[in-house]
C-alpha cells in the first residue's frame, strides 16, 4: 500500500504515537474571563455583579438563573454556590475614556486589540484585561488593581471613601490556589452567620410567646365583643328600671317582681307584663290619669286636631 509514483513515507506517517494535550489559547482564556458572563456566555454589560469567588457576571443573567426553578434546568458549576442577590455584589466600575466600544471595528478593516479593556482602574489607570491582577472591596462594591492596594495601604477606600477589612478585599479572577483560599473564607463566614440568625430568631420567638403579650392580645381581640355585651347589660339595665319607676308609682311600693337585688343592682326584667287602662285605676287623681295616652283628656275631636303643613319653597 502506498509508494505509487515513487513517494517514500516518512516514519510519522507510519507510526502513530501519543497524541499531543491540546492547550489552551492564553489570549483567548483572558478574553473570556473578563469580558464576557460565566453564566451567559454573553458579554460584559452594566449592572455587573461578582461573586465570592471573584467570578463576573451579568445581573439580568443571574436573576433569570436564581428565577428557574424547574427540573430541567441547567445546573452551572461557576454558579451553584450562588443561592439569592445577597450572595453577590454590584461593582462599581470606572470606564476607560480609550474604549471605543465593539463598534469600533465593525468593517474588519483594522487591527482589533484584544487587551484594550472597558474598564479601569481609578488609582493607577492599569487596564482590566487580565493582564494585571484586579479586586473589588465586599463592603461597597469598588474595583481596583492590586497594584493600587498595594501602593497605597489603607483601611478607606480610594474612591468612596467606605472603611472596609482585610477580608473584604476579593480577587477577581484569580488563580486555582486564590479561588481556594476564598472558597475556605466563604464558607468560615457563613458558619460564622449561622449561629447569630439562630440568636435573632429564638428572639423572635421569645418575644412571641411571653405570656403577657400572648393576654394583652386576646384582650385586645377579646375588646369589642366585651363592649357590645357591657352596651347590651347597659340598655337591660334601663330598661329594668324605667320599669322599676312605673311599678313604684302605681302601687307605691316595690312590687314582688321588682328586677332588683340584695345589693341594689338591677336585674332582667319580667316579660309576662300586664298592660293597665285608665279606668283601672279608680283611686288615681285626675292628674296622674292625664299622663296616659288612654284618658279622655288625650283623645280629641277631628276639628280640635291641628292640621299638618308641609313646609316647601312655594309656602315662603
């Protein structure tokens, strides 16, 4: 097989070794750490988050991740320790005044230069493109280069003005052995939150079930149910007596069913009451009889009863 026309074949031709680890474009790996999302694959757009591990990511992007809730979504790696927005943090970006945008080159006619960044940092002026190391504070979201930390030590920081702590400083971006190391603080901080949630929360509770609380809020439920049965003994009470009054000044004494006892206090009055007409009450004067609606003296004739006018704009 083969050597037809006098070609002679070369050992590699023949022989088949190992096949060569392919590696990775280093350009090509910085392009799409810091210019495009870990979620979306998309690129870099305001707002952008970052999370404890110094990944980068499109907001919008991340909320729609957080928002699918379904079975048959897509479990990212970069994003599983990411579980709600107080996970990550917006940063606070300065713009590089060179950056002319995607746009710039849309013809293909020009040298496109892939470490021209959007951003930069305010101290220094060091492009981010990955060539330089870069961070952002946890306390307010400011992103500098390590170069200005380092310069330029403090405990405020250099664009706002915010305090912050050693811990706060997160690297963006950074190496196997810095993701491990923020990997280890991230979760020594969430161990280190879990016990003061657990003190707020029994705190809660305990104000809950003080028993004081627990009676001053049935009585404050129980409050108007109580005010309408004090109204409803109230109008009994009235009611027992006016009925008491009319006894006593027909008879002149308290008669046997009387709602009243011992210690003054009225009682329910009695419903089997009998209705008395005037000439009933032979020994009465003329002038108690005049009070009732049944005397003579309240009955009139036709004529003597007046007549009723009703008041409208034409009687003025």
């Amino acid at each position: 097989m083969g050597c037809d026309g006098g070609t002679i074949p070369k050992r590699h031709e023949l022989v088949k070794g190992p096949k060569k680890v392919e590696q990775v474009d280093k350009n090509a790996s910085l392009v799409a750490r810091w210019n495009y999302c870990a979620i979306s694959q998309t690129p870099l757009r305001r707002p952008i988050v970052a999370c404890e591990l110094g990944r980068l990511y499109n907001k919008d992007a991340l909320i729609e991740y957080l928002l699918d809730k379904s079975e048959d979504k897509c479990i990212i790696e970069t994003a599983t320790h990411i579980k709600s927005l107080k996970d990550v943090k917006e940063l606070n970006l300065t713009d590089n005044p060179v950056w002319k945008g995607d746009n710039a080159n849309t013809k293909g006619d020009k040298f496109e230069d892939l470490h021209r960044a959007a951003f930069i940092c305010p101290v220094v002026g060091l492009e981010m493109n990955g060539r330089q190391k870069f961070c952002y504070l946890r306390a307010c979201g400011c992103v500098f280069s390590d170069r200005a930390m380092k310069e330029i030590k403090t405990q405020v920081c250099h664009k706002c003005g915010e305090p912050f702590k050693e811990n706060d400083v997160i690297v963006l971006n950074g190496s196997k052995e810095e993701m491990a190391n923020l990997q280890r603080r991230m979760e020594e901080r969430k161990l280190a939150a879990k016990p003061v949630k657990k003190s707020r929360k029994s705190k809660a509770t305990g104000t809950v079930s003080k028993p004081g609380l627990v009676k001053g809020a049935v009585k404050e439920i129980s409050g108007p149910s109580n005010q309408k049965q004090e109204e409803k003994k109230s109008t009994v009470d009235k009611l027992a007596s006016a009925s008491s009054s009319t006894s006593t000044a027909e008879n002149g004494q308290l008669s046997s069913s009387s709602p009243s006892t011992s210690s003054g206090k009225a009682c329910k009055p009695a419903t089997n009451l009998v209705k008395r007409s005037v000439a009933e009450m032979g020994e009465k004067s003329e002038v108690y009889k005049s009070i009732f609606t049944s005397h003579s003296s309240a009955k009139r004739s036709r004529e003597e009863k007046p007549n009723w006018i009703t008041h409208t704009a034409y009687y003025f």
